[in-house]
C-alpha cells in the first residue's frame, strides 16, 4: 500500500484531500502540528509527505530539515499560499522535492502522487531472495519455504536492513539507529539483542547455530547470505 502523509493546518483542505487520495486507493495519514507530523512519520514511515509551509506550532521549512535528517528518501511537496520565488528556493534548499501553490487544482496535485508512485514502482525490486527467504518490499510480507513468517515492526526493519546489505558488518550502532524509537521508547543493545534472537528463531532451521544472522564478537552482524532482486 502507497502511503501519504499529509500535514496542514487548515482542516477542509486536509480533509479534502485525504479523500480524494483515499477515492484513489492510497493510505492516507493527516496531521495539523509539527508535533502530530512528527509522531507520525516515526511510527507510520510514509513514502510521500504533502507538508504545508506555515503551520500554528512552527514553520514547515524546519519540520522539512529535521525530515531530511531522518530519512533523504522520502518525497516531500510543499503546500504553500506563498509565492514569490525565494520562497520556492527556501523550500527545495530546505530538502523539499517539489512546490505546488495554493490555491491548487487537485487534479494536478493527484497527477504529481501517481508520477512519483509509478517511478518508485519501475526503480525498485519488489522481491528479496536470500537462500530459502523471500522478502516482498512494500508489503511487510516475508515467506520462507513458501510460508508466511510473521515479523514484528522491529524484526522487519531489521531485516530489510540485512538484505539490503547482504555479506556486510552492519555495527550495533547502525543496527540501533534503525530500531530507535523518537518517540520517547529508549533501545539499547539488550533489545537489539532480544530482536535479533526472535528474528533468528523465526527464520534460521536452528537458532543456535545460525546460517543466515552471524554475530561479528565486539562489532555487530552480519549477513552471511548472498542475496538477489527478482519479480513477484
């Protein structure tokens, strides 16, 4: 499922729309804050954001750096009744992708979600195999042997993070990153640990003499399998 952020303040626009995205199939997530915006890119992890400029507890330019910072991959447009052109330019220096100005036709604005989810749709792979595991991207699906194992949100991160780096140390430090929480919920090594084990339990024939996940004593993990993009 294609999912959109959207952040404005104003509530018939906001809702507007989240239902037009929602009439076209997308997943729609809406926030009037910063704070709210945030909260839910941590927990939601979006593909799109539609972020208007000025917002009641910041200015959007911010939210947009401190976006950037957490993810380069995310596509941002900005949603502004702002005008001149150094607002364009303060805009995309801040990290957006593109600018559309209120007030905005919405059929251009479903125009630019659907180009952008059709080219991440023809860039990526949608198929991880790695020996006998198959990882589906953008569906949080993994089957091994042909049977679907069930992955917590943490065990999916970690995971995607794996195959996406087959054969390489990944630190403890790298592997945490990807498993801290924002939110206020601290993760330490014990629980990179503990994720580790159930992932293992999950996805090696014996947990205790691991085929896929080995431990690098001091360092992190690894994976020790070769791992290839293919078709569903």
């Amino acid at each position: 499922m294609n999912r959109i952020l959207i952040i404005e303040d104003e509530e018939s626009v906001n809702r507007g729309i989240a239902f037009t995205l929602e009439k076209e199939g997308y997943e729609v997530e809406r926030e009037m804050t910063i704070a709210g915006a945030k909260k839910s890119i941590l927990q939601k992890e979006p593909q799109l954001i539609l972020c208007d400029i000025n917002l009641p507890d910041g200015n959007g330019l911010s939210l947009i750096r401190w976006i950037r910072k957490q993810n380069k991959n995310l596509h941002i447009i900005c949603l502004t009744a702002l005008e001149q052109e150094m607002d364009q330019v303060m805009g995309y220096e801040a990290g957006a992708d593109d600018y559309i100005t209120k007030p905005f036709s919405l059929s251009i604005l479903m125009l630019k979600v659907a180009a952008f989810f059709k080219k991440q749709a023809n860039r990526q792979p949608k198929v991880l195999q790695s020996g006998d595991i198959q990882f589906f991207l953008g569906e949080m699906r993994v089957e091994k042997e042909g049977e679907e194992v069930l992955l917590t949100k943490n065990e999916w991160k970690l995971l995607q993070l794996f195959l996406l780096h087959p054969k390489q140390i990944l630190t403890k430090n790298q592997l945490l990153e990807q498993l801290f929480d924002l939110d206020g919920n601290f993760v330490d090594e014990n629980t990179l640990a503990v994720n580790i084990r159930r992932l293992r339990e999950k996805i090696e024939k014996d947990p205790s003499k691991p085929e896929y996940i080995q431990n690098i004593r001091g360092v992190g993990y690894i994976w020790e399998k070769d791992c290839r993009t293919c078709q569903e």
